[in-house]
C-alpha cells in the first residue's frame, strides 16, 4: 500500500467520523495557532526593537520642549518652545559619557528643481545628527565646517526626495530652490526605509541649523537659537542611564522652576520601546505555556478518540488481518490515521495563529513575523505528536487476536 | 498428483488452558484435503470444528502435532508469516459476511490485494472482473448496507478469491441466509469448485454439508467420521426446481 493510500484511506476513516475528529483537533488547533502566535509576538517585539534602534541610532536620549502650562491651560507637548542651543552647549559641556548632543529644528518646505516639486521636511541639523542616529552619506557629502557655523546653502537629500527631484540624474553639484532660496545638494542620505509606523524615513532633507532657522523655517526669526530637538548619544550602553541622569540634573538646574510645567521631555527611546516590548514577551511566555497545555491536551485527546477507535473498528481489524493485513500494517494504518488527526489540527492552527499575529502586528505596529522555519516547526511538532500519542492505540490494534476480533460485537 | 495435498493435519492437538482447567479442544486429529476438493466439517459446537478452522485458517497454531497448509509446515510460524499465508493461500468467507460498510462492494473486494503491493488500477480491474463473475457486475458501486444478504455473501466470496487462493474456507456461509438464498450461495460454491478450486465449508447444517463430495465430523475433538458422498446434492439444480414456484410467490 502505498503512502498516499494510507493517507486516503485515513482521510476517509475520519471523514466517516468528522464531528468526532474536528473536536479531537481542537487541542492541536489551540495548540498550535498558540505557538505560532507566540513566536510571532516573541520575535516581532524583539524585531520591533532592533527597527526602532536602527531608526533611533542606539544609545541615544531624546530632549525636546516640555508642555507649556500657561494660567492652568496645558498646551501640547513643545509648546513652550524654550529649549535652545545653549541648552546644547551646556550639554555637551557636562556630560562627560555624551558621544555627541545634536540640536536640530525641523519644518515642512516645497523643493523645487526645475519643473519638478516636491514638498517635504526639512531638518536643520549639525554633522552630528548623522553620528548620533547612525546615519551615514550614501553619495557626496556631508556639511563643511564653515557651512554648519555660518549656516551654508547646502542641502544634503533623503533617498525619496533624490528620486522625487532628480530621477535618474546625479543631484550632487546640482542647485535647487527651497522657499525660493538656492541650495546646492552636496550629499545624499543612504537609505533607511521605512519606520515600523510606516513612516518613510527618507522623504527628508537636512541643511545647516542657521540655514533652517535663518531662511526656511518662518517661526525662529523672532527666537534665532531656538531648537526643536537635543539628540543626545552616549558613548555606550553602559554609560547611557548615567548619562540620562546627568543631562537631566543638567537641565534641571537651567530650568529650576516648574510653576509653567515641565521645561523639558528627556526620553531613553530604547528603554521605552523595551518596556513596551517586556510586556509583550511576557504575553509570549503565558502563550508558551498555553501552547504546551494544550499540545499535551491535543495529544491525549487524539490517543484517546483513537482507543475508541480501535474498539469500535475492533471486526474490520479482525478481518484485515484474515486476509494477510500483518501486525505492522495494521499498526500503520492507525498510526497515520492518529498523525493526519494531529497534522489536520496542525494545519488550521496555523493558519489561525497566522491570522491572530496579523491582527497582533496590525495593533501593535510591529513587523509581521511568522517565519516558514516556524510553520516547519509547526507541523513537525503536530507530527511527533500524532506519533507520540498514536503509538499506544495503534499498538494495541496490531496486537490484536484475529480470532477474537473477528468474533468481537 | 505430485502436488501436495491443500491441507494436511498430523496428530494435531490444541489445548486452551484457563487458569487451572486444560480444554482439548482438539485431540490428536489428522487427514488430509486434497487440491480441487469440496470438504464440509460438521460437528455440534464445542465439537472442535471452530478451532480447526482457525487452524485451517492459519489463523491459530496447534498445540502439538504438524500442519502443512499448501505444503507449507505452519505449526512454528510467526505471526506476519501466518498473515502471509493467509493472504496468499486462503480465502474467508464469513456467516456475517464481513463487509467493510464504508467501502463500496469493488473495493472491498480489493482490499486485501492492498496489502500485496499490486497497484491500484490492477487491484480494481480484478475486483471488477470478480463481481461479475458471482453475477454483481451492476452492484460494484453500491456499498454493503446497500445490498441484500445474497449480494453481500457474493461480495464476500469475491473477495475471498481475489487473491487466487488455493482454498476457501467458508464458516456457515449460508447461516444468515434464507434458504433459497442460501442454496444461491452453495450454486456458487459449487460452480466454482467445478473449476477446480478447492472449497472447505464449516458447518453444522447435515443439508448444507451433503452439498460436499465429502464430509468430516467432528465430535468433542476428535474426527468421528470421513465419509464420501457419491452423489452431492446440486444447488443449482434445485434452484431451478423451485423456480417456478418462487416466482409465481413473487
């Protein structure tokens, strides 16, 4: 007989049975769409992690304005618009574990080239920025140090914006206008994709802080060293918490008073996004121990339906051996009935646990992960259980007596 | 005949034991069958006949003794080498015919050729041609609940033939049937060991028995009479007597 045949004809038999055998499944279905789900969530916290790192450029503290609280009424987070580049001197002056303090102002313009437009986000940065958020220069170059501290029209573009103005063309040398304004391009951003928000990172360009301030963003020509963002690196992730609590009794002192609000907002991005993540592996390890539970429960349910089985069919066994069925036939044709019950119950709690770390990845914004070395796992794990569990009953039908069986009511 | 008798027993015992208490269930019992014969075993029950077909059948050892089923000695056999002989040299038929209810009549006259590795066309080609030979050519898709119990018998000796064995072993093969099915049924038998195959038939039925050339008696395990009938009864013959009668009841 040959494998295909034994398949059909254990397909049929728990066709002949299907209410019985899809709620036999039900523990292989929970089972398994549990550790499919657990992997997901496990692994896309995890991967969620790195992206937000790679994004963030690691190690790195983020300052911006604290919310502006002005006669009771609590206006939105930077409302109060007071942190400035001296905030970023001082910074730089007393953190001794800082890599780099990178001031940044940031807006939205219209760039123009030629014929071509394309509106987008400005950043004013310093050279610094790229250091901080582990971003380099794919073509070209970054700013000179004359152009960062007299404010150059220089542009350096996003992948996007390269695209958008330049197709084909190489933009290096090339001058195009923002807000009327020429800037030469002097580099192009090597790209970074998109955030895990969706969000393309490379529809951005950066000029020189003054620059930004001075000539494109309209809001900073009454406050001319006002900044939007302090990016903060420390040297590594051992000085990092050290280096938070410096820049925050730092800022402290420059903003004693509270009775506005907070002055400030200091974030640790990685740590957020870590204690994000914490809760959801420990969602991840509940789910494991659910997925063993019920693996376990599956199992016994299948060894289970399967000695009823072997009872019930207790005659055919019985005539199966008269005409020359051997105890191994009779052990496999169980065995594969007991292993298609798992691999069936395997395969729809796949295709659930597919469906569950959709909708996980669609509420929590993280990658979709559900790996083929995962779904291998799956369905090799549902085997061995079929295996396992199917032993026992498929035993005690191969050893049957022919003669008993066949006289057997 | 250089070939070897289909069926030899030598002083064959069995003995079941239950606890304390031995039961010779059969007790020194020996003859032999020859190839192309129709042989009833009668007795009354716990005779013994039961146990000799299940050793006829190769599907039990004796106790003591030889038994060479088809020259083949099966009395120190494994158990898969029984299986063996049983799919290649015997052919059951059953008082409750032993369909599988969920298979249709040509595949369950296949089934046992699944377990000599033929392929699937070549199985059902000899299943179909085996139907139609006990006259069911029109009922190989029907499944068993289907089919009356004459039909089922004859499904049951197909599938008893479709490995060419070198005997069916029948046990009270006409004893669920009414008795014009039932002589139906022994009209077949006949038939076919006109063709040279040779029949065994376990019965306690004296009527049934004298459809044999030869029948064994069996009385508390021991063989009690080996008698040859010179003239069997024909079942087609009184079939046909009948008739008339029958379908004028119809």
């Amino acid at each position: 007989m040959s494998a295909i045949e034994a398949v059909r004809m254990a397909l049929a038999a728990l066709g002949a049975n299907w209410l019985r055998s899809a709620l036999t499944m039900l523990g292989m279905v929970i089972g398994v769409t549990a550790v499919i789900a657990t992997f997901a969530i496990g692994v896309g916290a995890q991967v969620a992690i790195g992206k937000v790192i790679a994004n963030l450029g690691s190690n790195v503290l983020m300052v911006w304005p604290g919310n502006a609280n002005i006669g009771g009424t609590r206006g939105p987070s930077g409302a109060s618009g007071r942190l400035s580049e001296r905030d970023a001197d001082a910074l730089r002056r007393e953190l001794d574990g800082a890599l780099v303090v990178a001031p940044t102002v940031s807006g939205n313009v219209q760039a123009v080239n030629g014929n071509l437009n394309w509106q987008t986000r400005v950043n004013g940065v310093t050279n610094d920025l790229f250091i901080a958020r582990d971003w380099e220069i794919a073509d070209g170059r970054i700013f000179s140090e004359q152009e960062e501290r007299r404010g150059g029209k220089v542009v350096i573009l996003g992948e996007t914006v390269a695209d958008q103005l330049f197709g084909d063309t190489d933009p290096i040398g090339a001058v195009i206008r923002l807000q009327r304004v020429p800037f030469e391009v002097v580099g192009v951003m090597r790209p970074k994709g998109q955030t895990m928000f969706g969000q393309d990172q490379d529809d951005v360009m950066f000029v020189p802080l003054d620059a930004a301030r001075l000539r494109l963003v309209g809001r900073f020509r009454s406050r001319p060293d006002q900044v939007d963002m302090i990016t903060i690196k420390a040297r590594s992730a051992e000085v990092l918490s050290q280096v938070e609590e410096e820049a925050r009794s730092a800022l402290d002192r420059r903003y004693p008073q509270a009775e506005t609000g907070e002055a400030y907002n200091l974030r640790n991005m990685t740590q957020i996004v870590e204690a994000q993540t914490s809760a959801a592996r420990t969602l991840s390890r509940l789910l494991g121990v659910v997925a063993t539970i019920a693996l376990v429960v599956g199992g016994i349910g299948i060894m289970n339906i399967m000695l009823v089985s072997v009872t019930e069919r207790t005659r055919e066994i019985g005539l199966r051996m008269a005409v020359g069925a051997r105890r191994r036939d009779i052990r496999r044709q169980f065995l594969v009935e007991a292993v298609m019950l798992a691999l069936l119950g395997g395969t729809i709690g796949i295709i659930l646990g597919a469906a569950v770390s959709i909708v996980v990845a669609s509420l929590t914004g993280w990658p979709l992960v559900i790996a083929p070395e995962v779904i291998a796992i799956a369905f090799g794990f549902s085997a061995t259980i079929g295996v396992f569990f199917g032993w026992y009953p498929a035993t005690k039908a191969a050893r049957l007596d022919p003669i008993e069986a066949l006289r057997y009511e | 005949m250089s070939a070897p008798p289909v069926v030899a027993v030598e002083g064959v015992s069995k003995i079941y034991s239950t606890g304390d208490v031995e039961v010779r269930a059969l007790d020194g019992v020996g003859f032999t069958i020859e190839r192309g014969a129709f042989v009833a075993i009668m007795g009354p029950s716990g005779s013994g006949k039961s146990t000799l077909m299940n050793l006829i059948g190769c599907l039990d050892r004796p106790s003591h003794g030889r038994l060479l089923i088809d020259g083949t000695d099966i009395s120190a056999l494994s158990s898969d080498a029984l299986a063996t002989i049983r799919r290649r040299t015997i052919g059951f038929v059953f008082q409750t015919f032993h369909l599988l209810p969920r298979l249709t009549a040509v595949d369950n006259v296949a089934m046992p050729l699944s377990y000599t590795g033929a392929p699937v066309g070549e199985r059902r080609k000899r299943a179909t041609a085996l139907l139609a030979a006990v006259g069911l050519d029109d009922r190989a898709r029907h499944f068993p609940p289907q089919l009356s119990g004459g039909q089922k018998q004859r499904v049951a000796i197909a599938r008893a033939l479709v490995a060419d064995p070198a005997m069916v072993l029948a046990d009270e093969p006409t004893g669920a049937l009414d008795t014009r099915t039932g002589r139906e049924i022994l009209a077949l038998l006949q038939s076919l060991n006109a063709k040279g195959r040779t029949i065994v038939v376990v019965t306690h039925d004296e009527e049934v028995a004298r459809h044999a050339g030869r029948i064994l008696r069996f009385r508390d395990g021991r063989l009690v009479g080996d008698e040859t009938i010179e003239a069997p009864l024909d079942a087609a013959e009184r079939l046909r007597g009948e008739n008339p009668r029958k379908e004028a009841a119809e």
